[in-house]
C-alpha cells in the first residue's frame, strides 16, 4: 500500500484482499520527512467487494494530504481509522494550515 501511495503516478488502488497497515510499513523514517507519506495528488481508494476491509490499526499522522487535493476511499469497509469520536482518518494530515480531506 505505502508504495502505490508513494507513486506519484498512481491515482486508483484497488484492493483486492483484507489489507492491514502497519507502523513499520508507515514509520516516519527521517527527520527531515516528518511524515512517510506526501500525497500531492488526488487518489481513489476502492475495492472489488464492500466486504474487504482496509484496517488502518489506529495508525496516525502517517500521510500528508497536500492542499487542494482529495483521497476518496469507497466500496469497502474501513476499520480502526480514528482514536475517539469524529468523522476524520487519524492516518491523513492536512499539509501546512490545509484541511485534510479524506471521504
């Protein structure tokens, strides 16, 4: 998953299986990276049944959503996004003073 994130080329990842993310698989590996992702471009996120799950494991601050742009994640089901009440995804983080947008 990181490295379809990762490729700026990649607008649509479709999973196929139960997915889980890691923290080693999303660890901040740098200091001068906070973060292990840098999305600067719009991605859909979708499945191929709404039974496979994408499991985030409560993982926060993992991916930067660059402003302007927009991660769309539908047809499955979604687990341990967020610690406590709301509507976000820990995993995603506005870039600067931008609103993080994950639907």
């Amino acid at each position: 998953m990181r490295d379809a994130l990762q490729d700026q080329s990649v607008t649509r990842i479709v999973l196929v299986e139960d997915v889980t993310l890691t923290a080693e698989e999303f660890a901040h590996n740098s200091v001068a990276k906070s973060y292990a992702v840098y999305l600067s471009r719009n991605v859909n996120v979708t499945a191929l049944a709404p039974d496979v799950s994408l499991n985030f494991d409560f993982l926060g601050d993992a991916a930067v959503i660059e402003a302007n742009r927009t991660v769309v994640m539908f047809n499955m089901t979604i687990s341990n996004s967020r610690r406590g009440a709301g509507l976000g995804v820990d995993f995603f983080v506005g870039a600067g003073e931008a609103a993080t947008s994950a639907l």
